[in-house]
C-alpha cells in the first residue's frame, strides 16, 4: 500500500542532466593499469607512480572519496591536476524508496535520460545490493517487467560501479571494513542480462573483488544469467563468482516462450555449459513459479533428472505480479508440492521470500520510473 511506502522522490536540479564532460576522465571503472597510464600522461614521474595509483584506489574504493579534493595523502599538486581533467563518479539519483520490510530501491541516473535501479535488501547480519547492467534489456523473457523495456543501452563499468558507490554512500557504509556488514554481498540481478554486456561487467566485478578497495570475495557475488551459454565459461574462470541459471521451464518448448533466449541455446546446451562451469558446486537453478505453466508435479521430477549430477541449489522464486503481467503465482500449496519433489531428490529447495514486493523491488519487477509513466507524463517529454 502507498501509505507504508516512505517514498522520497528527491529530483537532482534540473531533470536532464547537463552531458558529462567528455574532457574530463573518469576515475571509476579503470584497472591500476589505466590509472597509471592517466597519471604518466600527466606528467607523474615512473618512480612515484605506483604508489599514487595505490592511493588513489584507496582514497576512491576503500574511502568512498568523490572527491579529489578529499585525497588528502596526494602531494597539493598533483590534487589540483587531478581535479582539474578528471571526475569521480556517481550516479544522480532520482528516486529513493523504502519498504516496510527495510528493502530499499534507489532509482540512479547512470547518464541523460538514462536509469536503473539498484535494490538494497538487508539481512541482520549480512546485506546484498541487486545491480543491473543494462538500461531495459534486448531479451524479453515474458514474465519479466525489464523484458517489456527496450533495451537502451549497457552500462559501463564506472556506471555499474556505481551503483555499489552510491548504495555505501547512502548506506554510511565507508570505509569498506565497517561497511562490509550493511552491504556484504552482490547480485548481479538487476535490469539486463549481464553476460551481454559482459565485457563492462566483468571489468567492474574484478575492481569490486579487489582487496584493496571494495573486496567482495568472488563467493560473496553471484551473477543471474537467462543463458548466453557462449560466456559462461568466461564468467568461472575470469570471475570464479556464483553463478544463478534463469531455467524457469523444462521442455524447451516451453522455455522457448518463457525465457525466448532458450531458441538460440536450449537446454541442452545450458545444461552442459553448468556441467563445464569451474565452480559448479556455485550453481544455482532459479524458477519462477507460474500458475499452471511450469508447477505441475512432472515439472519437479523433470527438473531434478535435468540437473542431476550439477552439486547446484534449487530456488523457487514465488511469481512476481507486475501491473499487466500475463501470468499468476502458482499456490502456495503448489509450490509446497513441487518444492517437495526437489527436496526428496537431495537438493536444499529454498523457497524465495519476496522482499521489497510494495515498491515493487523484487525479482523481475525492476523497470524505471520514467519509463512506466506514458510518454506524455514523463518528465523532459513535453518540451521535446
Ligand atoms: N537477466 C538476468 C538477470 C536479471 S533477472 C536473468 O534473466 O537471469 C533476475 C531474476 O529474476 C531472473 O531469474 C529472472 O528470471 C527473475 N524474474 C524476472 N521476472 C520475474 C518476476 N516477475 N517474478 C519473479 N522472478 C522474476
Ligand atoms: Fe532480461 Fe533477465 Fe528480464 Fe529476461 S529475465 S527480460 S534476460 S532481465
């Protein structure tokens, strides 16, 4: 209900947001190396160099510096050339919404016209941030809010991170020691479809695994993918992160319909890539229960041969309604049953709770603000 919803809707000055200044180079998003190369380009002697990179990454991703007038251990000068051709990013944010289960959603500018939203669900001693990856998305599984949205464009690294930045900024939650408990773990499960823009992805998952600076250990970020079979190879063994698998349907007919990517790699293909996955113990399969689609008691026995032999956990994810969806949530007894089959066979078969369902920040119901409000309504629409 909208009363309980403590909704601060905090517009940034001036709805569109003047072009990033291309002149100026962003700080976040760049490996040691381009740190490096940024700082010879402006004139930092060789033998000092590898230790200004060293700050400077402690100051922007241990610090949670925005500013490089902050970075106090740099030499006055070097300060100052820095503050004059660099930036240090942050998204504008547009929106802030909190549930009463203490879920937050934070709808972030990444660039003009350009949003995505970052949900934050806390935990009593652990808390995951939801990051996406892609403004809409190009694939339109049909029982995702995303899939109704074109996809718009994909993030880069420095936006990806941050969404991370700005949820410990909110958060308090510098330096990272301290912080570690409000936001210990990340789900690349956001708007998009990762491993299509997976070179952006992986860049700034490898700067959040750092352990100089935001260090989240590879076992505390699981990325969800529909099942772009071709990258995930790629995902274990540059990342070695957890993997979740969208299977959502056991005959591919069916997932043809549910999760269209599956007529490109059906289940087959999906399957065998999870078998070849170097951390296949940190597999797992999602499945969203839908109302006489995908719950029959077949569907369980069927999904439990499909995946035998892959040490893998099983999450049913109860349906998340969407305003116009063409599907239901399967009953709870439905999925008590269909749970039931998958916990004889041997695998823990958790049941998703929800968080965050009143702001509509659960599972596949992310898609911005602006873009749910006709075309009229939006705002910097009328003048255009
Ligand atoms: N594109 C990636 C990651 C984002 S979607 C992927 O598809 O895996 C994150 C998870 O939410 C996926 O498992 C997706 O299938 C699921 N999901 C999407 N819409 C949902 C809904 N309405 N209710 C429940 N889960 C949903
Ligand atoms: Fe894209 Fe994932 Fe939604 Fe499918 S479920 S439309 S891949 S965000």
């Amino acid at each position: 209900m909208r009363s309980e919803i403590d909704q601060e809707r905090r517009e940034i000055p001036g709805f569109a947001l003047p072009e990033p200044d291309r002149s100026r180079l962003e700080l976040i998003g760049r490996t040691r190396a381009e740190l490096a190369e940024t700082l010879r380009k402006m004139g930092e002697p060789e033998r000092t160099r590898a230790m200004r990179v060293r700050q400077i990454w402690h100051w922007l991703y241990h610090r949670g510096a925005a500013d490089v007038a902050k970075m106090t251990t740099l030499p006055a000068d070097l300060r100052a050339r820095l503050a004059h051709s660099c930036a240090i990013m942050r998204p504008g944010m547009v929106a802030h919404q909190r549930s009463t289960d203490g879920t937050r959603k934070w709808l972030l500018r990444v660039a003009p016209g350009q949003e995505v939203e970052a949900v934050h669900i806390p935990e009593a001693d652990r808390g995951a941030l939801c990051i996406s990856t892609q403004v809409g998305c190009s694939l339109t599984c049909s029982f995702c809010h995303t899939g109704t949205m074109p996809l718009v464009a994909n993030l880069r690294a420095e936006q990806i991170l941050g969404q991370i930045l700005v949820a410990r900024d909110q958060l308090g939650a510098w330096p990272t020691p301290q912080g570690a408990r409000l936001l210990s773990h990340i789900v690349v499960m956001g708007m998009g479809e990762p491993l299509l823009n997976y070179e952006a992805t992986f860049k700034a998952l490898r700067i959040a695994m750092d352990p100089d600076g935001l260090a989240f250990p590879a076992r505390r970020i699981t990325l969800s993918t529909s099942g772009v079979v071709p990258k995930i190879e790629a995902c274990g063994r540059e990342l070695g992160v957890g993997l979740a698998i969208s299977l959502h349907a056991v005959r591919d007919e069916l997932r043809d319909q549910l999760v269209p990517i599956n007529r490109k790699w059906n289940i087959a293909q999906l399957l065998d890539a999870c078998r070849r996955y170097p951390a296949a113990d940190r597999i797992t399969f999602e499945y969203v229960m839908l109302d006489g689609v995908n719950d029959t008691d077949a569907d369980a026995r069927e999904l439990v041969r499909l995946i035998r032999g892959i040490p893998a956990k099983v999450n049913l994810i109860p349906f998340n309604p969407w305003p116009g969806a063409p599907y239901a949530c399967s009953s709870p007894e439905r999925i008590r049953a269909f749970a039931a089959i998958v916990v004889r066979a041997g695998y823990a078969s958790p049941v998703r709770t929800p968080r965050g369902r009143d702001i509509l920040a659960a599972c596949g119901q992310l898609k911005t603000a602006s873009e749910r409000l006709r075309p009229s309504q939006r705002p910097g629409r009328a003048a255009a």
